[in-house]
C-alpha cells in the first residue's frame, strides 16, 4: 500500500469514491478502500470470466447457495458460533436485508432503536418506510465511546419499540461493544421482546488483539431473536459485487422470509459468491497484511490531526469520527475542508442525532494519499485557526 502511487490512475477508476471526488480532491467519504482486490479473489474471477458465466449449480435451488456453509464454517472457526447453515439467507446488500424484516416484521409507527449517530442509510431506511427512530446517544468517554444502558432500556421502554439496530463495530464511531455492553443489550432486548438486526460488517477489520463478540454468542435466548449480518464487501474490499449473508436466529423472521415466493428478493450473482466464499477460504494473508496496514494508517491520523480535531482512535475498520467543534468553523467541517483543504469526507449531521460539528474521515488509502489528505486538513484547520 506504499511508496510510489500513481494518483492518475486513482482519478480513472471507475468506483463512485474516486470517480465522484472531483478535480483535485482527494476522497475520504465513502466507505471503500483503496487497496488492490486480494490475489486469490481476482485469479478465482478471472478464471471465471475466461468462459464459465453459466448458470450456477445452485441456480435452481437458492436456499442451497455456498454461502451458506461458508458462512457457518467462518462463525464457528473465528468465533466458536454453531450456527445451522440452514439458518442462512443470502441478499444482495445489508441494507436490503433491513428493509425486508422492517417491512415483514414491523408496521409504519412502530419505534426501532438505532445507537446515534448511525450509518445514514439505516436513518434514510427508517425514514421512508415510516419507521420511528428511538436514538441511543453514543457518548464520547475518557477512553472511547460507550453508551447509558439505564437511558437506552428506559427509551425502549418508554417508545415500546420492536426492534434494535445494533451495527458492531460500530460505523462512524469505530466502537466494538465489548462484553459488558453487549450483555446489557441482549438484556434489554430479551425483556422487552425486541428483533435484534446486529450488522457486523465492520467486524473482521479489527485493530490490535481485541476480539470481536457477535451478540447471537451471548446465549440461545438473544441468538434466538437475532440476525447476525455480514459479508466480504468490508474486510476484503468486494462492495461493488453486491452479497451478504444473514445468520437468522429468529424462527419468526425465518417462517416469514420462507413464506415469501422464493426469487421475491432477487438472487445474488454466481461471482459475487465465488469472490465471497474464496476471501473467507483463501484471504487470510491478505487480512492480516490489511489490518496492520490500517493500524498504521489509523495511528497516523491520530499524529497528524491539530489537537482541535479530536477523535478517539478506533477499535475497528478505517473510518475516523472527527470531533471538530473546536475549530468553531462557521460552516459544517466536510463542507469547511472540501473547500479550503480539497479532501472530501462526510458530513456528520448525515449521520442523525450527535452528528453537527463532526465529520467522518476514511483511512483506507495508500500512505502518500493519506499523507497529502491529512497534511492538506491540518493546513486547513491551522489557517483557520491562525485567522
Ligand atoms: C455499518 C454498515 N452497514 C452496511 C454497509 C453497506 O453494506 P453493503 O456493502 O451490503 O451495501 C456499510 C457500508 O459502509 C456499513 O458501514
């Protein structure tokens, strides 16, 4: 990821982050990495694309696709999770996923509580299906982020919600919930008889030796009404082939999925599974280097950022929640640094409750990239500062 980069052709790819950042801008803003596809992924592609774009041999069977034995081979190898592979849908996207068990499980009304701020799309989602959103502050501690578990239990109380987004690692924070936290929402979410969406497509990129822990792991009363999201388009870089999986532990969320006529929701492209199921299979080289890379990455931005800048370093994946309201800019931060500094993050107030005065930053480049973006953000925010 180092040395000699070709920003030319960075500016030619074809990918929304670079072909959407503008002349002369250096994109920060959505949630894609700059890296190469892993070697093995590309070579099983291209193997595929020299003549074998037939009709998959699970074609005629969906709830029989590779996936789903890959995924529980993964959750029961990386964290002791048996889980029937049976148990596991295959869409296109995780957003889609919500939408569906929103739209089966829930009417317009109803309350779902989000930890804030929060992935827009999900706050979109909410909005348009007519979905209440019960806002479970995240709050910036000493050392991190974590949350009032007495506040969140009274409010979905209080809202009499149905269901609890819970995306772990969490996007834009970086938090991972540790086992304390998810025990008081696998709590709260027994006792008040909530559908728990846990979206852990951040998890695999973690930073350090810290653990990731699925919720579903924390006793068959929580798996049992749990949907457990994840996919490869995060860890491995693959958003642009559209697949993810949903461990659903719910036996009411599976009766009315299975109810459905069984292409209601699409079918997942025969590539998008073999670029899934050979980074489960043959990617972990290439996750390890890609984890140390963006520890690195994460710890430059942590040196090279003003002090009026604060953010706390996060415990996974490569976005960077910037806490910028101590510039006192007279403007929203992404909008103040895509004009004074060239570098294209997103706006926090995108992100809900907790997002003014704040901007997220994704450090999943090369290092001269990275480079030239934070010392052109630090520019920035000095002159500001200097006015
Ligand atoms: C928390 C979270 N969930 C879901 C997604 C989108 O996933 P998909 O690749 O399935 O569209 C993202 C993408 O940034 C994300 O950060």
């Amino acid at each position: 990821m180092n040395d000699l980069v070709d920003f030319e052709a960075l500016r030619q790819r074809v990918g929304i982050k670079w072909a959407r950042a503008g002349a002369d801008v250096l994109p920060g803003w959505i949630a894609d990495m700059d890296l190469p596809v892993p070697d093995p992924v590309r070579a099983a592609l291209q193997r595929a694309a020299a003549g074998d774009l037939g009709y998959p041999d699970w074609e005629d069977r969906p709830d029989r696709n590779p996936l789903q034995e890959a995924f529980a081979e993964r959750m029961r190898d990386r964290y002791d999770f048996a889980i029937d592979p049976d148990d596991v849908y295959v869409f296109t996207e995780l957003i889609q996923v919500l939408q569906i068990v929103l739209q089966l499980m829930t009417r317009p009304g109803d309350a779902v509580a989000v930890h804030t701020p929060a992935y827009p799309p999900f706050l979109q989602t909410l909005e348009v299906m007519g979905r209440r959103l019960v806002p479970i502050p995240m709050i910036a501690g000493e050392h991190g982020w974590t949350f009032d578990a007495d506040r969140m239990a009274e409010d979905i109380r209080r809202n009499d919600c149905r269901a609890l987004v819970l995306v772990n690692p969490n996007n834009p924070t970086g938090h991972m919930f540790d086992r304390d936290e998810l025990s008081a929402i696998a709590e709260i979410a027994c006792r008040h008889d909530l559908f728990v969406i846990s979206d852990e497509i951040h998890s695999e990129l973690t930073h350090g030796r810290r653990q990731h822990i699925p919720i579903a792991t924390l006793g068959p009363e929580i798996a049992g009404r749990t949907l457990t999201l994840n996919s490869a388009s995060k860890a491995f870089n693959l958003a642009g082939l559209r697949c993810c999986v949903a461990h659903v532990g719910d036996s009411r969320v599976r009766a009315a999925l299975d109810a459905q006529p069984p292409l209601l929701y699409g079918q997942v492209s025969a590539l998008s599974v073999l670029a899934t199921c050979t980074a489960w299979r043959d990617g972990a080289a290439w996750l390890t280097e890609t984890r140390q890379t963006l520890t690195g990455n994460r710890d430059l931005v942590a040196e090279s950022l003003p002090p009026e800048i604060r953010f706390h370093r996060p415990d996974a994946s490569y976005l960077a929640w910037l806490d910028c309201r101590a510039l006192e800019l007279e403007q929203d931060p992404a909008v103040f640094f895509l004009e004074h500094a060239k570098v294209r993050l997103l706006p926090g107030p995108d992100f809900g409750p907790g997002g003014a005065g704040f901007a997220r930053l994704n450090f999943a480049t090369f290092r001269p990239v990275l480079e030239e973006m934070l010392g052109r953000v630090h520019d920035a925010a000095q002159k500001h500062l200097n006015r």
